[in-house]
C-alpha cells in the first residue's frame, strides 16, 4: 500500500483544523446572539407596564398622601357647610307702653325712665323702696340719706367711680338722694337767697327735683374744689364725665343746648341714670330726656 506523502498529510491538518475553527466560531457566534435577544425581551415590560401597575404608581401610599379637599361628585348632593350663625342682632330699644304722666303726677311705672321736671312732679310724699349706699366716695358734707340711690343706680355709679380711677379721674359724689321735706327747706333757701324767679333757673320745687327719684346724683372734682359749678365742664373730669357717662347708664341731664327746654341752666355735675341702653341713645341722639322719651313713644 503506498504511503502517503508529507504534502497530503499537513493538507489533511490544515482542512481538519479550519473545520474545527469554523465550527468554534459559529458556536461562538451563537452564544452571543442569543444573551442579546434574551435581554430585549425581559426589557420589554419595563418599557410598557400593564393597567394594573399604572393604576398602583398613581395612587399615593395612606404614609405619604397629603389630604386634600374632596370635590363631591356629580352623582352625590354637595354636603352642606355649616354657616357660621351671625352675631344676634340688637333689638331696638322697646317705648314704655304707659303714660309719661297723669294730671301732672309722673307714671311710676316707667321705673328708671320715669319723667320728673317742673311740669311733672312726683306723687306726694314718694319715697323708693329700693335705696340703698352707694359704695364711693363722697364729700364730707354729704352724709345720711345723700349718699343713698336706688339700687340700680347705686351698682352703676359704684361701677362709673371704678372706671373714672381706672383713667386717672378722680370724682366724688356731693349729692344723691333728696326727700321730699329736705328739698322744701333746700329750695327755700335759695328763694330767700336769690328770688325765686332765678332760684328756679337752677334747684327744683319741692317734688319736682330728680333727686327725689333716687336716680340722681352729683358729682365733683378737687378741680373745681367740689363745688358745683359750670367750670367743671373745661376740666378733665367733666368731660370724661361728657364722654363716658352713658357707657355706666347715666346721662348729663341739663345740657347748656337745652336750657330754654329742660328749664335749668347747665349742669355738667348734674347725672341721671337711665339705664345703658337708654342713655346711649340718648348720648347718640343729643336731645333732652323730655324729647327721647316723647320720640320712644311715638
């Protein structure tokens, strides 16, 4: 048998050896191809997310959700919010159904509105029932019953005193409750003094004087050296008394503008309780008593 040649056998190695390398790259080649496709697949969902992935990423855990106000849907009724109710409204202030006076005598029953001037007087021998001291300071010549008022009137002077000192204002009463036989002696006086025409121009007739009411009173300063006297009015005591004296139930009864209509001269000293809600409006409306209470009843 004839042996092979040296030539045919290194071609023989050389065919052998390029099949192999062929065969190893195609493998080679295969094995990459493959990883690539593998990895576009898995890659796949992350790009396009399902409905119910969607639905999750858009709904806020309850740990970092804020709260926000819910709309009310078209379906349900808006729930109703509540009002904030509205602070209750001042009813106006109520005229007395009675008679300011009868025949001259003044209707007691108007209380604290009771109307007594030089055409009105009281019944005879009228005394309150309800007097009582006023807690505040008087003048050393008021003594006894001058210091007494109804109690009413008592409780807002006490409460006027306190928010005088309060503002640096230093007041004491001279004057508050008169009876009937004092002002006879009073008013005599001042007859024999002055006349009675100009008597008349500044102290009441027996039973005509508010005093008598227990719902007057005077009132002074060491400004004026507690003396009853118009130059109250320039002092820092009588006009506080001017501006505050309605906001404790009290008026200035004889103003200096009213002189022809009230009968009197001017009185700053001179305070009428009337009650708060009254002696604002009085305040407001700057008019007599005698004209406020005509007007209420009206």
């Amino acid at each position: 048998m004839r042996k092979p040649s040296m030539l045919m056998v290194c071609c023989a190695l050389t065919l052998t050896l390029v099949g192999c390398t062929t065969s190893d790259q195609s493998k080679t080649e295969e094995a990459e191809n493959k990883p690539a496709e593998t990895e576009q697949q898995t890659e796949t969902p992350a790009e396009t997310p399902t409905d119910k992935e969607d639905e999750q990423a858009e709904q806020p855990t309850p740990e970092t959700e804020e709260p926000t106000a819910e709309e009310p849907s078209e379906d349900q009724p808006e729930e109703e919010v509540p009002v904030a109710e509205a602070p209750p409204v001042e009813e106006p202030t109520e005229a007395p159904s009675e008679p300011l006076e009868q025949n001259g005598t003044a209707n007691l029953k108007l209380d604290t509105l009771v109307l007594v001037n030089k055409q009105i007087a009281l019944p005879a021998g009228y005394k309150p029932a309800d007097l009582v001291t006023a807690n505040i300071d008087f003048v050393e010549s008021a003594t006894g019953e001058r210091k007494m008022l109804r109690k009413e009137a008592a409780q807002a002077i006490e409460k006027l005193m306190t928010g005088a000192k309060a503002a640096d204002i230093e007041l004491k009463g001279t004057s508050a409750f008169r009876s009937y036989d004092y002002q006879v002696q009073l008013f005599n006086n001042y007859v024999a003094r002055d006349g009675k025409e100009q008597a008349m121009k500044y102290s009441a007739p027996p039973g005509h004087s508010e005093h008598q009411t227990g719902l007057a009173i005077d009132v002074s300063s060491a400004s004026v050296g507690y003396q009853l006297t118009q130059s109250l009015e320039q002092t820092k005591e009588g006009k506080w008394l001017a501006d505050n004296a309605h906001t404790y139930g009290f008026i200035v009864r004889y103003q200096r503008a009213y002189e022809a209509e009230t009968g009197y001269m001017y009185e700053p000293w001179h305070l009428r309780y009337i009650g708060v809600e009254h002696a604002t409006d009085v305040h407001k409306a700057n008019v007599p008593l005698e004209h406020y209470l005509e007007q209420l009843m009206d």
